[in-house]
C-alpha cells in the first residue's frame, strides 16, 4: 500500500530533518504548518497545508478533508521547560481522527523517561528531568497517554538529549533497558522514523546515538 504522510511541526528543528528524510527517499508527504512558516522547510517543498495545531477547527478541516495512512508528530516548544503545545496539539489531531473514524497511524517524537522508560533513567538524569524540565516532561506523559487511544495504532520515539550534530551513523533502540549514551542527532531520529514508519513498526522505543 503506497504512503500519504502528514507531517505535524515540520518546521521545528527535528521537523526539518523529517522532511529533509523524506525528500531524501523520494517519499510524497504533506506539512502542516502556520501561513509564513513554509521556508523553514529546507528541501524540495511538499504539498504544504496551513493552519495552527491549536486550533481544532484548522486541525479537523485538514483530516476531514484528506485521507493520509500515517500522521507523524514532531511537535515542540522553544521553552524546553514547560508548555503543553504537545499534549493539545496531539489531543486535535487524535479526536479528529477519531470523530472521523480515519485509521491513520501515529508516528510520535516523545522523550526518554517518560512512562516505563523513567526506570531507565541515571539518578543524575532523573534530577534534571524533575529540577529543569519537569514541566516539558509532563506534557510528553499526556501527549503519550493521548496517543495511547488513537484507533489506528501508534509508534513512539523516545530520544536521549536531541543535538544538531552529525553523530554516529548508528543508533541503539531499546524497548525495556537503559541507554548507553545520552545523546541522540536529529538526523538519526529522523532516519529512524522514516525507517521504521515504511517497515509498519509499532510499539514505545528509546534511542540514543550509538
């Protein structure tokens, strides 16, 4: 079955590398992205469809009126300490589907610790999480648990620290144990979405530059 992919924070930083993997594979995808932002978007331009993922109304006009087999979530804030521009944004897109009874799959950007990836964490690790991103960390739980009743079935990534570096061309994903490393490039999360979306992988896995 041929993909039709929707993007959702395309133009944020790991949103750029997405799409930067899908043009790569010559993967027909469309973005969602506020009126002014489409530039960001770094490659050949897909078929881009505006709107806010704030707005209920933007949001279910655009998945209403198209049929996509996957939806990929990248969504985030520029305040990494807090903001629930995750969980709101992702709560639009899963009732609308839902309300529509499209069965799409999610494809969603999380991060390590959250859910039964927390035991994995180092103490050090855990101590950041609850000092400087407590408020980042819990809207990825909700964005998770939101996730969680998508009739279409999901696949989370739950990356280490995200960097802009070229890193490792190979990453480790674990499902139950911890990490070995405590960073990940954007590249290789991008890489590994696209990869695992066409290969129809499902399930909650953390990753990290090997």
């Amino acid at each position: 079955m041929n993909k039709k992919i929707l993007v959702f924070g395309a133009t944020g930083n790991t949103g750029i590398e997405i799409c930067r993997d899908l043009d790569s594979k010559r993967i027909n995808y469309s973005a969602f992205v506020r009126r002014g932002s489409e530039t960001k978007i770094k490659v050949l331009q897909p078929n881009i469809l505006f709107g806010d993922v704030l707005n209920t109304i933007d949001v279910d006009r655009v998945l209403k009126e198209n049929d996509f087999t996957d939806v990929i979530i990248a969504l985030g804030s520029r305040d990494f300490r807090g903001g629930e521009i995750r969980s709101n944004g992702t709560k639009h897109i899963v009732n609308s589907l839902n309300s529509n009874q499209k069965i799409v799959k999610l494809h969603v950007i999380s991060a390590n610790g959250i859910g039964n990836s927390w035991k994995n964490l180092k103490w050090f690790e855990k101590l950041i999480c609850k000092l400087l991103i407590s408020k980042a960390m819990k809207d990825h739980e909700s964005q998770e648990e939101i996730v969680s009743s998508n009739k279409g079935g999901y696949h989370i990534i739950r990356p280490v620290g995200l960097t802009n570096e070229t890193g490792s061309k190979n990453i480790i994903v674990e499902e139950k144990n911890a990490l070995p490393n405590s960073k990940v490039s954007r590249t290789n999360v991008a890489k590994y979405l696209v990869d695992s979306l066409l290969d129809s992988k499902s399930g909650k896995f953390s990753i990290c530059d090997e």
